[in-house]
C-alpha cells in the first residue's frame, strides 16, 4: 500500500526526540533570581513532557537572557505628585539546541520576550516585591516559551508591551 504525506512540516524544524539538559549561556542581566526562573521554565517544560536530561550531556539546549525592559502603562496624580499606574516587566531569552561542543547551533529559537503587568503602589517596599514577582513571572513564561519551540509547538516571538 502506497502512503503519501500532507506535506505539512514543522514551522520551527524539526522538534526534539531526545532528552535535552539545560545550560546557561549569556546572561545580560544583574538580576540572577530571574536568570535562575527562565532555567526553572524551561527545566519543567521539559519535564512535563518527558524530555529533561540531568547533569550537563549533550544534546544541550542553551538559555541567553538577554534583557529585561520596564515600560510605563500610564501616570495619575496623587497628593499633587504624578505616579505611576502601572509598568509593564518583561523579559527576552533566546535557546539554541546544540548536538555537540563546537558545533552549530541545530535550532535558534531567536528572541522571545515575555512580559507582566505591575500595577503602581505607593508604598515603595511593596512596589519592590511586586517587581521581583513580576520579574520572575515573566522569566518563568520566556522560559516555557523557549522549550515549546524546542518540542516544535508554535509560540509567537513577542508578547505586546
């Protein structure tokens, strides 16, 4: 019996088959908690779908943090003094797939950046924990997002701001 294919393939090359271990690469940011939260991403991705390998063996797929940018969503005034409303935290990451050392990269996932909204507080201690949070939410997501277009599931490149 003769099979022919529907001639789709994947949008992202070929997704992996194989256990990946999770590393490091650049990482551009004076922030290490959320370095540590976009690695935890990507770890339990790979893990729910049974493709997390321990230690540091090959294939490997590479997390760069790359950036982390604050965008205004707005001003208000208060007691006399503008304020902000809320700001915008997001961050980009990038994961590169490689088979072995010294060799190209098999898979890019360019730059993906997530973000989370912050709505403004007076109180600036409350302000500071509501950043980490937020930060860390938005490194967890990029994190997730990286692993996906590892696995080949779709994922778009940009969160809007």
């Amino acid at each position: 019996m003769l099979l022919t294919s529907c001639g789709y393939r994947p949008v992202y090359g070929q997704p992996v088959s194989e256990r990946l271990s999770v590393q490091f690469g650049h990482v551009l940011i004076p922030e290490p908690l959320a370095a540590q939260a976009a690695a935890s991403g990507v770890r339990s991705e790979l893990a729910a779908a049974g493709l997390l390998a321990g230690g540091a063996t090959f294939p490997r797929l590479v997390l760069d943090v790359l950036r982390v940018d604050e965008l205004s969503r707005g001003i208000h005034v208060q007691d006399g003094q503008p304020r902000a409303s809320g700001t915008s935290i997001a961050l980009t990451v990038r994961g590169r797939i490689f088979q072995a050392e010294n060799q190209e990269a098999r898979l890019d996932t360019g730059d993906l950046r997530r973000s989370v909204q912050v709505t403004g507080d007076t109180d600036a201690r409350a302000d500071s924990a509501a950043y980490d949070a937020a930060l860390r939410s938005a490194a967890e997501r990029a994190g997730r997002a990286v692993a996906r277009i590892a696995m080949g599931i779709p994922e778009p490149n940009d969160d809007p701001p």
